[in-house]
C-alpha cells in the first residue's frame, strides 16, 4: 500500500476560495478606513468602497451586507491596534498601566484627530454600530481593573465589571467634549486622567495611591 501524501494541506488549513475573501474583506475594510480619513463618513458609499477596494458593488454586499457591518469591521480593528499598542508597555506596573492606555489613546488622536472624530461621530448615529463602538472598549478597561486586581494592586472587595463600566463612562465622556469641540486634545488628556485617578483612588491599595496621584496630573505628552 502506497504511503499517505504528505502534500496534502492541514486540516483546518483555509481553502483558496476562502483566502481570496478573506483578502477582499481586508482590501473593503481598509478602503473604508481611507475614505473616513480623507472624505469623512458621508464620503463613504458601498461604490466608493468598491472602487477603492478594486471589486464591485455586489462583491461588498455578498461579503458585508451593509456599511454598518463594515463599520463594525473598522471599528475591531482600531480596538485591535490599540490593545496592541498598549500591551507595549510592560515597565509601568498595573495600575500606571490605566495611565499608560490613556497616553496611547491621546497620541493616536493626535496623530488623526479627523479620523477619530469621524468613528466617534459614526458611533453615536445608530444603536447597534453604539453597542459595537462601546462594548469592546468596557471590555477592555474591565480586563485591565481584573488584571490589577489578580496583581494585588486593588482592593479584594471589587466589582470588576462595575469598575470598568464607570472608567469606560469618565472616557466616553472625556471623549465627546472633545469631539464636539469643547476640549482640547490636551484638556481631553487631563479629563481623562483626572477622572481615571478619581475612580482608581477609591479601587487601589494603599502602596498604590502615590502611583495614582503622580499620574493623574501628569501633562499632557503629545504637545
């Protein structure tokens, strides 16, 4: 009897048909997001995505549906390079850590302020795309409050879910003064900051305050 192939791909290898559309999925997704960041929102229709992605009109909807579920797209992605960008930062321990994600964000406002002004804008225009936008950002904050928490940097009776609810709020907040003009990216910086330190000083344990104060009135790093 002949031996087994040893060319045949792996099980759980995808096929070509599905690489092609996972890489026109990647091409829609990125062609959207360089829309918003030349045109704003209003710029981007399903054509426009389709001449920039260089597919047509019907290969967008067969593969997304809607724009919205585009928009859910860039926004996983955004969120993915942020948590990226803040897994980076190893040195500060867990509770300078809050800290360190809200200089990660302000920095990424600054570099493309329109841009993040624009996601900002788009998720406030329809409840799903809100849920979309806000859900994985108290995700995320909950995931740092459980993760100082296991460190011992926080109080043993705490409610991670409540916590992280109550800073995603101070940075939503924070967030839309901003956008809307009432703040600058430097004024946003020290809402955030200010209103993280408040919440955290009530969480952490005492050895940890002076981490808190220090940080909370931090300036601005992006000027």
């Amino acid at each position: 009897m002949a031996p087994p192939s040893t060319n045949a791909p792996a099980p759980d290898a995808p096929s070509g048909h599905e690489t092609g559309k996972q890489e026109r999925r990647s091409r829609i997704v990125a062609a959207a997001s360089d829309i918003i960041r030349e045109a704003g929102i209003d710029g981007v229709t399903v054509e426009a995505i389709a001449r920039r992605a260089g597919v047509s009109p019907a290969t967008v909807y067969n593969l997304f549906g809607n724009r919205a579920a585009i928009f859910d797209h860039i926004f996983d992605a955004d969120m993915a390079q942020y948590e990226a960008l803040v897994a980076a930062h190893t040195g500060a321990g867990p509770v300078g850590l809050f800290f360190d994600a809200i200089d990660v964000a302000t920095g990424l406002y600054a570099r493309q302020p329109d841009y993040y002004k624009a996601l900002m804008r788009l998720s406030e225009r329809d409840g799903p795309l809100y849920v979309s936008f806000s859900r994985p950002r108290h995700a995320f904050w909950t995931r740092l409050v459980r993760e100082a928490h296991a460190a011992g940097a926080l109080m043993p009776d705490l409610d991670h879910e409540a916590a992280g609810g109550a800073l995603a709020a101070i940075a939503r907040g924070a967030l839309y003064f901003w956008v809307e003009g009432r703040a600058s990216l430097a004024q946003l910086h020290h809402q955030f900051s200010y209103g993280f330190g408040l919440v955290l000083l009530s969480m952490v344990i005492d050895t940890e305050r002076a981490v808190v104060r220090a940080r909370m009135n931090a300036p601005f790093p992006h000027g």
